[in-house]
C-alpha cells in the first residue's frame, strides 16, 4: 500500500510524458490490486487460524500466499495492458493532470477485483465471526455447569 502511495504522491501528477503516465497509471494500479489481495490472503490466515485451527497448517503458506497477493494483480494488470494500453493507462479527460487508470477499465478491471475481495472478506469474516460466537457459548455453558 506504501508503494501505492509513494506513486501517487510522486508520479500521478502528469508531467509532460506519456510514457511516464503510461508507466505510472500502470503501477497505481498494480500496487493497489496488490494491497487489496494482501487482505484477502490476510483473511484466509485469519479463517484457517480461528475456524479450522486443528489441521490448518499448509506447507509454505507465505509462499503460496506471495505468489497469489502479487502475482494475481500482475496477472489482471498484464491482461488490462494488453487489450488497449493506450485506452486503459491514459491521462484523465477531465484536465489532463494525473495519470490514471481510463474508465471502462477501471470499473472492469479495478471495481470488480476490489467488489470480489471484498465480498470474500466479509463471508470469511461472517464466519469466523459465527465460529467465535458458537465457541463463546460452549464455554459459557461449560462454566455454568462448572459452578453447579
């Protein structure tokens, strides 16, 4: 998200190159895909941890979770690229100051990936939030008995 950030800061702002506002719109896009699937990969650790605990280790997890967290934006910013790079990473319309993502792209290739993790993340979040809730109730019940 830093690296989003950075880009933002320093390069969004149109200077004159477009191939330095091609490169720019590029890398905005690719770091904020990639933050956002760093939360979902956090939200598969948070569900094996707190729901499966018992038979949740899985070999070379951070690995595995790397290759997804980045190599899945490169993949959607590669295939946005390659249909029209000249349409998708352009400058905006509105006043030609910052590099960014075009629109019908932004809502194909950026909306619909950031609505997908989303949804994702709260039905984990539902049911971790259902598994803790049922816990919590069982040990309620144990110390009740307990105190009989």
């Amino acid at each position: 998200m830093i690296f989003g950030y950075l880009f933002f800061a320093i390069y969004a702002e149109n200077r004159g190159s477009s191939v330095m506002c091609t490169v720019t719109a590029f890398l905005l896009h690719y770091f904020w895909l990639a933050s956002l699937c760093w939360m979902g990969v956090e939200a598969v650790n948070m569900y094996l941890s707190l729901v499966k605990v018992l038979g949740s280790y899985v070999h070379r997890f951070v690995l595995k979770a790397g290759i997804v967290a980045w190599g899945l934006p490169l993949v959607v910013v590669g295939i946005t690229a390659g249909v029209d790079y000249h349409k998708a990473y352009k400058k905006t319309k509105s006043d030609d100051f910052f590099c960014i993502l075009g629109r019908p792209a932004f809502y194909g290739a950026f909306y619909a990936i950031v609505a997908l993790i989303v949804i994702f993340n709260a039905v984990v979040f539902v049911m971790v939030m259902k598994t803790i809730s049922q816990r919590a109730k069982v040990l309620g019940s144990a110390k009740a008995k307990k105190k009989q």
